[in-house]
C-alpha cells in the first residue's frame, strides 16, 4: 500500500454490492406478497421493493404490507408462523424461499457484481484492512460469504445484529471504523443503496456508490459532493477507487 495514503481502509456492504442478492430478496418477498393475495402479481412487487432497498428487514416488511394492502393478510398468518406482528409473519414466509436461494451455489455466482469483487481482491492485495457492513442478519450475510467462500477476506463484519440502528444511521460504519482502528475520514465505503451512501456520509466517511437498477434513481438524488463518487458502468469501479484514492491523498498532501 502507498505510504501516506489517506485511504487506510476500504469497507463493503454486501447486498447489491457484492452480490446481487437485493434481486433475490426482491424475489422472495414478491412470492411471499403473491402467497398472501393471489391479485398481486410478482413483477408489481419487485418493483416496488425498489422503495425500500437498504433498509432493515422490519422497514421492508411493513413497507410492502402497506404498500400493498397486505396488513389483514398477514395478521392471519401470525398464529400459524407463531410471531406477534403482521410483519413478521409476511417475513417468515419469504424465509423459506430465500434461504434456498442463497444456499444454492448456482443461483450465488449467477448474480455476482464482478467488479466489486475485483475492487475487494484489489485492497486485499493491496494490504488495506477490509471490512463488511450489512443489514442482512448474520445468519443469512454468513451463509452468502461462506457459499461464495469469501468471508476470510475481512477482517471485520458488522451486520443488523450489532447495532441498535441501521442504515442511513451511521452506527454500522461508526462501528466498522473502530474495529478496524482507522479514523472514518480515512475509510472508504463501497455502497449500492442511497441509505448505504447516506449511512457513509453521515459517519464522515469518503464512499464511491455503484449503482445498480434498484438504487440508481435514489443514488443521484443525494448531493454531490467532494467525498462521494457515483459510478453506473460497474467496469469503470477500480480505475475510479484508484483515481479516487489519488485525489483524496493529494488533498492530504495540499492541507498538511
């Protein structure tokens, strides 16, 4: 690593930035939606999960159950799922259908984000302390890493299960940061989601968003600005982090 940089860490979310499992979510909450009122149809739903990437599972939940007048549908499930809440059990059906999908290798690899995985091999060769903020539970962010055999290339991971609040608080990457020991104006955060983005900015860290067809419409209502970069051709991602990591340390160089 270049002595002096400014970027002395570089932290990844995972869902849509890693690996496109906000499609797979996506999925799994559309035929949960369908299971619950079979008027729905799972593309009007997919689409409408594009309102609430990012956010904890409880926000996603109730979002949809309002969104799609699901709420009384639901609520008659909660005795069969044995939970308290009407979104509870609309998360409790999707379950079944995601874990499959993310157990299965072949549905992993086939949604990759390929060249975030190669930004990822990048600082590690690089010898940069990685780190992983999710707002996937532990139990699901586990399985994805070990499935795609890649959880060994962080040195921390901070999911929902570690923070009281999730994105866009900033207590994710506040955490991240020190486990890690680097100061946040020093981490820089690879997001998809305008939450993650925000949730970076917010703990005054420096972030490059890729977007994704699910998050590019909210990724460019957030202001720009000096310690925030918008790439939407995934191909330009590590050449844009190089430069990104140049500039920054140029500006170290100006202000002492």
């Amino acid at each position: 690593m270049t002595e002096g940089i400014v970027i002395k860490a570089l932290i990844f979310d995972l869902d849509g930035t890693l690996v496109q499992t906000e499609v797979l979510k996506a999925k799994s909450y559309a035929r949960a939606a369908v299971e619950l009122d079979n008027s729905l149809t799972e593309d009007e739903v997919v689409d409408g999960f594009k309102d609430y990437v990012g956010l904890s599972r409880k926000e996603v939940a109730e979002g949809l159950l309002k969104k799609f007048n699901l709420e009384n549908a639901a609520r008659a499930k909660m005795k069969e799922y044995n939970v308290y809440t009407p979104w509870q059990a609309y998360v409790d059906i999707r379950l079944d259908t995601y874990f499959k999908m993310i157990s299965d290798p072949t549905i992993l690899k086939a949604h990759l984000c390929p060249y975030n995985l190669g930004l990822l091999k990048w600082a590690r060769g690089e010898g940069y302390p990685t780190g992983l903020g999710t707002m996937s539970h532990r139990r699901e962010a586990f399985r994805v890493l070990d499935v795609l055999g890649i959880r060994s290339e962080f040195d921390f991971i901070a999911t929902i299960q570690d923070v009281e609040h999730g994105k866009p608080d900033p207590e994710i990457y506040n955490l991240l940061a020190d486990e890690l020991k680097v100061p946040h104006a020093d981490c820089l955060v690879v997001e998809d989601s305008a939450s993650g983005v925000e949730a970076a900015l917010r703990a005054s860290m420096n972030c490059i968003a890729v977007t994704t067809d699910f998050t590019r419409e909210g990724v460019h209502k957030i202001p720009p600005g000096g310690n925030l970069r918008v790439v939407d051709t995934p191909p330009a991602l590590l050449e844009t982090a190089k430069a990104f990591i140049g500039e920054l340390n140029s500006e170290k160089e100006k202000t002492g």
